[in-house]
C-alpha cells in the first residue's frame, strides 16, 4: 500500500484503489473508490513517480490511472465516470 497523511491523519492506499490525482496550486486531491477524496500537499509529480507505469500524465493538473481510463477524445477522456481534459503536450504520452 500507498502510505501518505490527509487531513493530518495516515492513509493506506493500494495503487488500484487510486482512480486520478487533481493538483490544485500546492495542493492535490486524490480520487479514490467509493467515492473517497483525500487531500495532500505531495506534488504531482512526485505522485507519478511513486505510483510508476500504472498510471499516465493527461494534463499538467491531472494523473489517471490507466485501468480506469474508459473513452478516450481528441481533448478529454473519460475515467471512473468523470470527464477529464488532454492537454497538447501530454496528448502524445497517452
């Protein structure tokens, strides 16, 4: 499991369980089943390279676990239910 502190507790979590992380200036929510969200001051591009292959850079604010991916668009795509943008430069990654 994924250790990291939300809310000034410890949480546990399992790479899977992770759906995407939104950064929002110096903090990021992670997404998780069961509709769970937790906050954390890691940035995201320390969140990528911890959770590895598993999961892709979409968006300068936005990394989504692959298995959750559904649809994929010219500009956005589709994960656990919700829209996601693409952003040119990470267009070519996914």
């Amino acid at each position: 499991p994924i250790r990291f502190v939300s809310d000034r507790r410890p949480v546990f979590l399992l790479p899977e369980e992770i759906l995407y992380i939104e950064s929002n200036d110096k903090e990021v929510t992670v997404y998780a089943t069961e509709s769970r969200r937790f906050r954390n001051r890691t940035g995201i591009s320390q969140w990528e390279s911890i959770l590895g292959e598993g999961f892709v850079r979409i968006h300068r604010s936005y990394l989504v676990n692959r298995g959750c991916i559904t649809q994929v668009g010219t500009d956005s795509l589709l994960a656990a239910g919700t829209e996601l943008p693409i952003s040119r430069k990470y267009r070519k990654t996914l």
